[in-house]
C-alpha cells in the first residue's frame, strides 16, 4: 500500500519488532498495519481516583450508600441542569429505566418499535407484559420511519418506543403527531441520546418520557445506571414511587413497584464523571472530526451525519455504513480484516433484534417488512470513539478503512 507508514515513536525496533509493547503500529510488509494491543469500541471514562475517594469519604462519613442519599439528590440536580429537562429520576441502570417507564405509562397491548437497536428496547416492552411490532427504519437517521409507525398502527397499539440510535434524534415532530393523533403513548430509549439537543431543546423534552443509561460504555456514566427524565410533576412522582417499590409510607404501599433505585457509590461516580465531561465531549469531536475528515470522500463508505435539527451532538458513538459494490468489501469483511489488525470495531446493531429466537415468529419480524433494518445491520460499524483514544490512533483506523485492499 502506498501510504503505508511506520509509526514508531521512540520505539528502537521502529515498529518492526512484533514483540514490542509500545501501542503504536507495526508495519509487517505492504498493506499491513497492526495495534500491538486491540483497539476496543469504547472505554469507560475514567475521573482521576481522588475525585473518588473524596466522595467515598463523604458516604462512609454518612453512613448511608443508597435509597436516594446525598450525592443521589446532587447528581440528579446536577443532570436535571446539563440535560436541560423539567423532572429527572435517576435509577439503577438504563434497562430497568425502561422497565420503570413501560410501568407508569401503563405500556400494554402492542408497543411500535425499531428492531434496530440494542436488545434492552425490546426486552423492556416483553417485560412490562406488552408485545413489540417492529416497524422499519428511516434510511439516513437510522430511527423509526413515522411512516411505517403510523401503518402498525392497530386497535391493540397503546404506545410507540423510538430509540435516538447512535445519538441521532427521532422524527420527535412527525411522532409527536402520530401519537396525539391516535391517543398513544409516546416513549423515548434515549441511552445513545445523552447531551442530545434538538433546535436547541435537550431531547428528554421530547414524548411522554425518555430514558437514558448510564453504562460503563456510556459518555456520561455512573458504571451502571440510568435515569428517567419526563415533563409533569405528576409522572415524575409516579415514576419515584414505581422505583422504590411504590412505597408511599411506612405503612403504605401504592401499587407495583420495582427496585430501581441508583446507590451512592454510582452518584460518587456520576459527579465525578460530570466533572470531565466536557473536555471529554472537545475529544471525542475532534476524533469524530477526523474520522468525518478521512472518510468523508471515501467511495462507498457513509459517515454518520450530523442532522440540521441537532444543535447539540450528543458524541457517544460513531458509526459508519459500508455499501459493499461500492467500497469492495461487505461490512463483514472489513471488521474481520480490521479485527485482524487489532482494530476491534462493533457490528452495531446486528443481528436486528427482530431476528432473535424470542422474537422472530412475530408477524413485523418478516424481514419484507423490515427492509431497510435489514439492509442497514448488513451495513453498519461502531467504530472505536472515546477520549482517550489518541488522534494518531483514529487517523491511522481511518486510513486503515480507507485504504484497506479490496
Ligand atoms: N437501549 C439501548 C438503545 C441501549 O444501547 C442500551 C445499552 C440499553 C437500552 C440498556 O441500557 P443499560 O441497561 O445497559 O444501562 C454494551 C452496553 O453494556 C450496553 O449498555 C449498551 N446499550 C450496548 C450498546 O453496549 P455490549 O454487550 O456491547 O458490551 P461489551 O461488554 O461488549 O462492551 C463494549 C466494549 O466496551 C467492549 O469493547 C469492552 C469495552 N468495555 C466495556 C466495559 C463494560 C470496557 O473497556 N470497559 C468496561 O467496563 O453492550
């Protein structure tokens, strides 16, 4: 390959010895680039360890580690302002969130929804008792087509589940309609979402609520986590009560509850997370940058787009689509000869979460009616995106997908 270079450092092999530890490239003969050590997808944001302990300190002081303590209500006050949302719940992780929305929302008979997405979406509308209707994709944003929502449409559906993929905002007008129109719930998975504005509304403004997740994976995390964020006083109150059992006094219980709650130890985390988390966000643009920079012209090769509505990217994943007769290689191809490479990129979301075993016997599962999902998990890549991922690293991975032999 005619741009093949070394990239050695102060290493004296010059990146020619294969048993080097230094995380630069080694140059093995024309074409052939490799990591010394992989690449994953993502790695956790990690505060510096006294942020920590300092809060650890406040907790054992306390005495209390969990059922809505002191850094709860300061990390929730915290995300109430950077989310810019009316009311905010934090809770045990993003799943649950879920599960605690479908709950007070009352989700049952069909729920719409993408099957392109991280298996928690469906899971969730199984578990509050409800049945998904997988309805097909928007081919540029990825979210659901409000076209095809408004057509699963039936006397049976009682709400629609839209997922901000990959931090790309849902069609939250075109919904908003449907929903009013035919009297159903509206439900956001915003777990890619976190930080998202839409002209310049923080996007849990949107629906009837949105949950976010705070995983380890995540931009903004609390090592596992969650939140629910929602616009009246009064579904903000239904949603504190479900994730703690639906408890209301000593002697009170008000209904069916559920353990939902964020301890401590994970608000110690979140708050020391937030503390970073904007020179982390300047990072991770500049990477998106690069990549947008090298891969931008390269035949067969689609970047995620920022869409004209969003005034605010939410930069938790970065992912790119492969049109195999135009770039000549499958999706597939590419992350094995990558993976070889130690360039771990993920196949996000593959396979469509319609094709599970608990799942495909659904009549919206036929992939006819799931064409352009289908055609996209065929397509897409997550690739590696966080802050400490260095710019040399992403422009070498870049140029790797650009120039790799086909
Ligand atoms: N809705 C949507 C649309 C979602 O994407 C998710 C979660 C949810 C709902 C549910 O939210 P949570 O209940 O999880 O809060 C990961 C995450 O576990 C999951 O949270 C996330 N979506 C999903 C898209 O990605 P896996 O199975 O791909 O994770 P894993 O273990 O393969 O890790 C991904 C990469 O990160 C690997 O390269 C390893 C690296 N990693 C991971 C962890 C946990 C680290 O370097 N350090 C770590 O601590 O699901």
């Amino acid at each position: 390959m005619s741009n093949t270079k070394k990239i050695a450092g102060d290493c004296p092999s010059l990146g020619d010895d294969p048993k080097c530890r230094h995380n630069h490239l080694h140059t093995q003969g024309e074409g052939v680039r490799t990591f010394p050590q992989p690449i994953l997808v993502t790695r956790p944001l990690l505060p510096p360890i006294p942020a920590i302990t300092r809060r650890m300190e406040d907790i054992w002081g306390a005495q209390w580690l969990t059922n809505m303590g002191k850094q709860h209500g300061i990390l929730e006050a915290a995300l109430t302002q950077h989310l810019r949302v009316p009311h905010l719940s934090l809770l045990c992780n993003g799943t649950i969130a879920l599960l605690v929305a479908g709950k007070v929302l009352d989700m049952q008979g069909e729920v719409i929804t993408t099957p392109f997405t991280f298996a928690a979406t469906p899971h969730a509308v199984n578990w509050t008792g409800a049945e998904p209707v997988f309805a097909d994709i928007d081919p540029v944003t990825l979210t659901l087509d409000p076209k095809a929502v408004e057509a699963a449409i039936t006397p049976r559906t009682t709400t629609i589940l839209a997922v901000h993929v990959f931090g790309m905002p849902c069609d939250v007008h075109a919904l908003a309609h449907l929903a009013a129109k035919h009297n159903l719930r509206l439900l956001y998975d915003g777990a890619h979402a976190f930080g998202l504005e839409v002209e310049h509304t923080g996007i849990g403004n949107f629906g009837d609520i949105t949950a976010y997740s705070f995983h380890a994976t995540k931009l903004f995390h609390t090592a596992e986590g969650g939140a629910l964020a929602c616009g009246s006083a009064e579904m903000h109150t239904r949603i504190e009560r479900c994730k703690n059992f639906n408890i209301l006094s000593e002697e009170t219980v008000g209904g069916v509850g559920i353990n939902g709650k964020l301890n401590e130890l994970q608000a110690a985390v979140g708050l020391a997370v937030l503390e970073i988390m904007d020179d982390e966000r300047e990072r991770r643009a500049r990477i998106a940058a690069i990549y947008r920079e090298v891969l931008g012209q390269v035949p067969g090769v689609t970047v995620q787009p920022v869409l004209p509505q969003v005034t605010r990217e939410s930069l938790q994943y970065f992912s790119i689509r492969i049109h195999e007769q135009e770039y000549g290689l499958s999706r597939n191809a590419l992350h094995a000869e990558l993976k070889k490479h130690n360039v771990l990129t993920r196949k996000y979301f593959y396979p469509l979460c319609s094709t599970f075993e608990c799942y495909k016997k659904l009549p919206s599962s036929r992939p006819e009616n799931l064409p352009v999902a289908t055609r996209v998990a065929a397509e897409c890549m997550a690739l590696p995106f966080y802050g400490a991922l260095p710019d040399e690293d992403a422009t070498t991975i870049a140029s790797m997908i650009r120039d790799m032999p086909r």
